[in-house]
C-alpha cells in the first residue's frame, strides 16, 4: 500500500509497531538504570535484565529464525 508516498508493507506493520513498544519500554528502563546508577544504585539484577531483553528483541526483530530474519522494515533514507 502506497500512503503518503511512501510504501508501506501491511505485513511488517504490526512488527513495527511492537518493535517500537518494545524499544519504548527498553528505552524507559535503560534510563532509569542510568539515573540510578548517577547514585550508585545501580543493580546486577537490572543491568542483567537490560543484556536479556537487548537479546530477545535482537532475535524476535533483527535477526529473526524465521525468514525473513529483519521483521521490521528499515528507518527510510532520507
């Protein structure tokens, strides 16, 4: 489907759309990692979480077992 003269693969839209939720809330809780590690209370617990969910949403997203292995379509260039 063609929108606002870009294309958009009706496929990979609801991955988009995760995939943006997702980072969101890994954005959000990095920062607050990062806030509180400025007060040194910062904690393994958290920083191992962080390395867990980086993996998952590298292998559900960006380099996916099922082909094709992105399953979300590329930033455009400007």
């Amino acid at each position: 489907h063609i929108l606002d003269k870009q294309l958009i693969v009706v496929n990979f839209l609801v991955n988009d759309l995760r995939f943006y939720l997702e980072m969101d809330r890994f954005s959000r809780f990095a920062d607050c990692e990062e806030a509180a590690a400025r007060f040194n209370m910062r904690s393994e617990k958290g920083g191992a979480f962080l390395k867990k969910k980086l993996d998952i949403i590298s292998r559900l997203f960006l380099n996916s077992d099922i082909p094709p292995k992105l399953r979300v379509r590329p930033r455009d260039l400007p």
